[in-house]
C-alpha cells in the first residue's frame, strides 16, 4: 500500500483530491495538511511513501517543502500538483526532486493515470538489488513519464522509439511523419507508426498541417513531457 500525503490549502479542493486517491487500489491517504510547515511536521513524525504538493501554498513556496523534505532525509516522493504553468516553475520542481507534475484543474482519470505511472515506477525499482542494465534503468523511468517500453507492440523497438522521440522534441511546434522519419532516420510508414503509439499513449498529439494542397497531411508534437 503506497501512503500519501495530500497538501492543499483550499479545503474542497483538498478534500476531492483525497477522495480520488482512496478510490485507487493500492493507494491511501495517511493525512490531509493545508500548510508547507504542517506538512514538514507531519512527515517528521509519519513516514509516507508520496506527497501530493501544491506549489502555492499560503505559508510558504511547494518547491521549498519539496527541498526541505530531502534536507530533512525523508524518502517521500513528491508529485507537484498545481495551475502553475511558468515553465520556470516546472524546471525548478525537476530540480528539487518533484518526480511529476500534474496542473490544474484536472480529472479523476488523470489524477489516476499519473499515480498507475506512479505506482508501476515504484514497483519495477522496489527490490533491494543492482539493475542488470541501462535498458532496465530507461524502463523503469519511461514507465514514471507514461510509456512502459516494456510492453512496446510487436515489431516496435525501443532504440526506434526513442529516435522518433529525439526528432518530435526537436520539433516543439510539430512535425509530419515524413520529416520526423527522415530525422530518425526511418521510412514515414515506420514514424507513423510510433508516432501513432505515442498519440495513444498520451505522449504526442496530432492536428491537420495546413498549407498543402488536398488532403491537410497530420503534424505531430511531443507533449510528454515539461
């Protein structure tokens, strides 16, 4: 059972974030907090496995009780959960230790897919042994981000994917198959094709490219990540 702290300050707001985490198996909520220092006090003396962190709190900065909780030599990992959309923001709370980021307002449904990420994370590095390999380290971190390259379909490999991957980030306002295969260094067909993975994954979305004549061929643009 993973434990997690909720710290919100707006009190419906908190309450419905508990109530999502509870309706999860394998999740329970140990406490409820509405302030940085309540929080800090209340891992001192209550060991969690996870804290569910707003970043604007009224006593002090979320990232600030993130540091603190590794100053302090807690092992709790932390999940920014926030409106917060500054992409300075989002690179401070990499920096401080935050391992995913999950902006308001949000569904129960992606509050559920970032904990299953969670959760599945916590369990492929959970035993006390050495990883076997590089390729079992960028599974297990894939897994956190939302792709388990692990279950990757048939024919699909995971030194293509993460060329496909390279080339979409390289392009942030979007790109067409083509282009993205002839950066990754693969036929159009076979970039669709792992484009397509990460549109059903939640990794890249797709919209027509205007412009052309005929048929608005599809642009694709990485959203996995900050």
């Amino acid at each position: 059972m993973i434990s997690v702290l909720v710290v919100e300050d707006d009190p419906l707001v908190g309450e419905a974030h508990e109530a999502y985490v509870n309706r999860l198996d394998g999740f329970a909520v140990a406490g409820r907090v509405r302030t940085g220092q309540a929080a800090l006090r209340f891992v001192e003396r209550t060991a969690v496995d996870l804290v569910l962190l707003d970043l604007r709190l009224p006593d002090m900065d979320g990232l600030q009780v993130a540091r603190a909780l590794r100053t302090a030599g807690s092992n709790a990992d932390v999940i920014a959960v926030t409106s917060a959309r500054d992409l300075k923001v989002v690179r401070a709370a990499v920096s401080s230790g935050v391992v995913q980021y999950l902006l308001k307002p949000f569904t129960f449904a992606t509050m559920r897919e970032k904990l299953e990420h969670y959760a599945r994370f916590r369990a492929s590095l959970g035993d006390d042994r050495e990883v076997s390999s590089q390729a079992e380290i960028d599974r297990a971190f894939s897994t956190l981000r939302g792709v388990d390259r692990a279950a990757l379909p048939k024919g699909m490999s995971e030194e293509t994917l993460a060329a496909v991957v390279s080339a979409l980030r390289a392009n942030p306002d979007g790109a067409p198959a083509g282009a993205v295969g002839e950066a990754a260094g693969v036929s159009r067909v076979t970039a669709r094709r792992y484009l397509e993975y990460l549109v059903n994954n939640g990794m890249a979305d797709r919209r027509p490219l205007y412009g052309a004549v005929g048929r608005p061929e599809m642009a694709y643009r990485w959203i996995g990540e900050a």
